[in-house]
C-alpha cells in the first residue's frame, strides 16, 4: 500500500471520530447553569442613531427554570427601550433566551464635547432561580462600550464665536414668539358658510310648517252635560230594581219617583207611581214601562 493512500485510510478512520467528538461537546461548560452572549451593533454612532442590544442567555434547564431568567442593564446617559424575550430549546435540555434592546443617544449629556466620545456602561445582571433550591440567583455581564461622533467642528466653532464675539453679531438667534396659526380652512369662510346654511335650514322648516303657520288655533267646544236631576236618578233606579228582578228595590224607587213628582207639581204622575209601588201584588213590568215613557215624554 502506498504512503497516500495510508493518509486516505487514516482521514477516513479518523474524521467520524473528530466528528463525533464535536456533536458530543455539550453547549454549556460542565458546572454551569448560565453562560451569557452579548452583543451591540453598531459600537460608533452619531447623535440619535440606533445600536442594537442583544444579550442571549443559555440556560441548563435542568438546574434553572427558564421562565425565571431576567435580565437588568442600564445605558445611561443613552437610552433604551424595553427588552423583548423571545425562548427556544436547543436540545440536550438547553434552553436560549434572547433579549433584544434598542440604545440611542437622545440627551445632550450623551454628545461628546470634543470629535468623538467613548461611553463604558454599567455591568448587567441576569437572574435566575434554581430548581432544586428556590432561590434567587444572578450571573453578570458587560455591554460593549459605544463611541458616539459629533458632527460639530470644534475648530471652526471656535472661530465663529470668537468672529461673533469681536464683531457684535451672535451667531445664534432665538425666536420667543409663536409662529401665525394655520387652519385647512379659513375661519371667516367657515363662520360664513355655517351662516348661510342655517338660514337655509330655517327657511326649508318655515316652507314646511307655513301651513301650521296660518292655520288659526281651534279649540273644541263640546256640547255643554245635561244636569241630572233626582227625578232621572229616581228613574233610573226604577230601571235597575226591574233589570235586578227586584221587588223591593223597586218598590222604594217607585216611590221615590212619586215623590219627586209631587215636589214638581205633577200630581197625577206622582199619584200613578205611588199607586204602582204599594199594589198588592208586585208591580207589573207593563204598567211600570208605561210610567216611564209617561215620565220622559213630560220633557225630562
């Protein structure tokens, strides 16, 4: 067998077993429950350009609970926004854990005096809680360190103020009153139109309303109520003592009736129905019916 072919052999014996060896190497040291990635992209900015944090936290879960990681930072004097998490499995009971943050320069605090400027932030914290002793752990980090540029020339500053300073004109100018204020609309055109259209709309309610205009107020007179006599009370009960079939009630109306007759001088009438209410026997429909057509055709 020749020399090469001996290296074949041997790469091919060899390399499954480099391979093998790799895929076995666990994703976090043996001991450790947490390691920490971070990273901040752009690291050189200018005055209001957006970096981007990103911290990532590989968590054993079987010692830590990976609903529990947390993480703490802070950037001043630059800004951030609140962190988003996001949580995937890797395999081997590794759990990532990704947080993500926006970091701007904003405040005046954060622009460099001279060209550039170097900010180093505080160190971080991750937290955490073992499973097996519920109890609050914490593991560090450091952000990168972000450089922020100014876009002023310090030089040719130098030299405006002091021209400004030597020839009594400031090179800045501040304006304290308000600008005019701008409408979409005119005022005076809208004040117009909203007047013209109420005309309208009071003209379009008098056109439909002119008849209820001219049309004079009636109020109905109804016929003036006949006042009831105790003569008509008297014969009324006459009618309700026979509709009932009773004897006495009729008796006592009819003898009402005889003496209301008698109070307005028809004594011949009041004679009849005092007659009808003492008869021996009970007073006969026929003769009372024929009382009464007697009594109304009087007039009453």
């Amino acid at each position: 067998m020749t020399k090469a072919a001996l290296v074949v052999v041997a790469f091919l014996v060899v390399s499954p077993i480099a391979a093998d060896g790799r895929a076995a190497a666990p994703l976090l040291p043996p001991g450790k429950p947490v390691l920490i990635f971070e990273s901040l992209r752009p690291s050189v900015v200018l005055f209001g350009d957006t970096s981007r944090l990103r911290v990532t936290v590989l968590v054993d879960a079987h010692k830590v609970d990976p609903s529990s990681v947390r993480l703490h930072f802070r950037v001043a004097p630059l800004d951030a926004t609140s962190p988003t998490k996001s949580r995937d499995d890797l395999g081997d009971d590794v759990t990532r854990i990704r947080f993500a943050s926006t970091v701007r320069c904003f405040e005046v605090r954060c622009v460099p005096k001279g060209r550039y400027g170097f900010f180093h932030f505080p160190v971080g914290t991750v937290t955490y809680k073992a499973k097996r002793r519920q109890r609050a752990a914490a593991a560090t980090f450091r952000p990168q360190a972000v450089e922020v540029l100014s876009r002023i020339n310090q030089s040719a500053l130098g030299a405006a103020i002091t021209a400004s300073s030597t020839q009594g004109t400031p090179i800045y100018a501040y304006h304290l009153s308000p600008p005019a204020p701008s409408y979409r609309a005119s005022p005076k055109a809208l004040a117009a139109a909203s007047f013209v259209v109420a005309l309208a709309l009071i003209g379009i309610a008098v056109f439909i309303n002119r008849g209820l205009l001219r049309r004079p107020a009636t109020v109905a007179v109804g016929a003036a109520p006949r006042e009831v006599s105790e003569l008509d009370r008297a014969v009324a009960l006459v009618q309700t003592a026979q509709e009932r079939n009773d004897e006495l009630l009729l008796r006592k109306a009819l003898e009402r009736v005889a003496v209301e007759l008698a109070a307005t001088g028809d004594d011949r009438l009041a004679r009849d129905a005092r007659e009808l209410a003492w008869t021996e026997t009970a007073p006969r429909d026929a003769p009372v019916a024929d009382l009464v057509t007697r009594i109304c055709g009087v007039g009453r």
